[in-house]
C-alpha cells in the first residue's frame, strides 16, 4: 500500500522552520511502526529535517509481528524501541494499562476533537482512517446506509475483514455493535444474508473491484485510491456514521531519549506534520488540515463514538461473538 507522492518544496520549508528550537533536542531514536516502508521513511526523513541533530532508525511490519517482537523484547527485558506508530489505539490501551507508556502531559492537542487522544496523554492519534462501504459499479443497488447492505440486491454480495485478522476490523465490529440500534443482530442478520468475512481489508478490494462482490466493509483510502487510478468502485460514508482507527503514536516508557522521542510525537501531530500525512494520502486527525484528493468535505463524515479502553476489556468476547456467528 507505498503511495510514492513527493513532499511539496513548500511542505518541506514549513517543516525546516521547526528545526530552530528544536536543536537542543540530539541523539538517536529507535521508531517501531507498523506504516508502509514509503510513509515511515518520508516520516522519518522530515523529522530529521526539522530536528537535524537527532537521528532515527526505524523497523516496520505489520502490527501483529510488531507487537510480537516488541512483546518478546519486553519479556527479555530490553528492547531498542523508543517510539512506536501503529494502527489502533486498542493496542495502545493494553500497552498503558501496563505502565509500558511514557506520559507526555506537554503535548499540545487543543486542536483536536475529544477522543483523537488518549486523555492521559500517553498515545496520540496521527490520522483518520475510517471503514465504510465500498460497491464496485456494476451494482443496481447504491448503498447510502449500513442497513442498506442488507437488502435483498445485496444478499451474497457483501464481503468484510475478520477481526480474528484485523484490527481494524476489531474496531469497526465493536464501533458498529455499539452505535447501531440492532447491536449484534446486524451482524446476526448479515450473516444470514450470506455475507462472507476473512482476512483483511485489501483482500476486500480486490473482490470488489474484480467484482467476485459487489459489496464490501474497507478502509477508505484503498477504494478512493483505487478509483482514482481506473478501478469500477465507489467508496461511501454511511448516514449512520463510520468506525475510524487513529494510526496512534507513543512513547515506550523504557525509552533512553524521551526529549526526542517527545518532539518526534510533537512533530506528527503539529499541523506541519498533519501536513505530511497529507501528502501521503492520508485524511488528517488534525481538523484544520485539508482532506486528500477524493474525499468529502470533512464536515460531512460523521465518525461513530468509539472507545478504546471498553474496547481492549471486550476484544476477547467480541471476536468469540464474531467467530460463532460467522462461523470461523
């Protein structure tokens, strides 16, 4: 999922202008982020644009084996991270409830809309990357509501994520069971309307847009981006609202470095560096960023209430609930 969209000349200015008071800030840091390579070192490279005298490594894979690696480092007592960007703030709430995360009270987030942040202050949102319903455009039907999926047009043609393998989809089952009157009995229904759920939210789009289904529950910028480049899909945010995963970024309470580990998260959520996110493609955290090429007017998505902490409580049950329904 590399987008390879060059840092404008007047993006990267604005980013060196950060590199004044930042230069009492040196040494090295250690980024642990489950981004595309592409966006972790565009991340990785302007930061040290904007702050020069320190120097950041970073590992990438997906959140799962990040969080293994990461995990394993922990029981042996010692692990290099300083920092770590990934997908979903339900990870972030076990890490917490462990004392694994450094604070950083000083973090200016008054910008933000309540919820983008942890309120303690210990794991910050980098971005809005929301699940609503992609359709391929051979479809009679055009989807305008989460209900919509269950009309008879749709019946066997609907496609999601698991959330036995996706976080994201975690997040989406749990916001949908929590804002949606008929809670599990959505999902109840969609699986007696034949609707299919596996693997993740890429093999999603290439059902639809091969047209194998006409429906499916996918992360926004894949349908978008797809578009854009010719793909038959449309990608649409349901009246009732759509789940979102932040991207969070936090600081490792092990951390050596916390004065750079704390610019570096200053850095991204700044308004210079929602800029970046930007850039990459990405729909910002940040309110007073503009939205990527395809997008609606942000006043115009409603993202569901979410929250992380019940959320980590309720995973285990919530998949179970999921696995016996859907029969996985």
């Amino acid at each position: 999922m590399n987008r390879m969209i060059p840092l404008s000349l007047g993006l990267v200015a604005s980013l060196v202008l950060l590199a004044g008071p930042a230069r009492a800030v040196e040494g090295t840091l250690t980024l642990y982020t489950s981004q595309p390579n592409t966006d972790a070192q565009q991340s990785v490279d302007a930061f040290m644009k904007a702050y020069p005298d320190v120097t950041v490594t970073f590992v990438r894979d997906g959140t799962t084996k990040i969080m293994a690696k990461l995990e394993a480092e922990l029981a042996a007592g010692v692990t290099p991270a300083d920092v770590l960007l990934i997908a979903d703030s339900v990870t972030m709430e076990g890490l917490k409830a462990r004392d694994l995360l450094l604070s950083h009270p000083d973090a200016d987030i008054s910008a933000y809309a309540e919820g983008v942040h942890d309120s303690g202050k210990t794991w910050f949102g980098t971005k809005l990357i929301t699940t609503g319903i992609m359709y391929n455009t051979a479809a009679t039907m055009i989807p305008a509501s989460w209900e919509d999926l269950l009309k008879d047009e749709a019946k066997g043609q609907v496609a999601m994520p698991s959330p036995l393998t996706s976080g994201a989809a975690l997040i989406h089952t749990a916001t949908l069971v929590g804002n949606l009157d008929a809670g599990w009995g959505y999902y109840e229904a969609l699986a007696a309307h034949g609707a299919q759920a596996a693997g993740g939210n890429g093999g999603i789009l290439t059902q639809v847009a091969g047209g194998e289904k006409l429906y499916g529950m996918v992360v926004d910028f894949l349908p978008i981006r797809e578009k854009a480049k010719g793909a038959p899909v449309e990608f649409v945010f349901p009246e009732e609202g759509v789940s979102a995963i932040s991207e969070p970024v936090a600081i490792l309470a092990s951390t050596q470095n916390p004065d750079a580990a704390k610019a570096f998260v200053d850095f991204l959520i700044s308004k210079e560096g929602q800029e970046l996110a930007l850039s990459q493609g990405y729909l910002p955290a940040h309110p007073d960023v503009a939205v990527p090429e395809g997008f609606p007017d942000r006043s115009t998505i409603k993202v569901m209430p979410f929250d992380a902490a019940k959320a980590l409580a309720e995973a285990e049950a919530n998949t179970a609930r999921f696995a016996e329904i859907f029969g996985q």
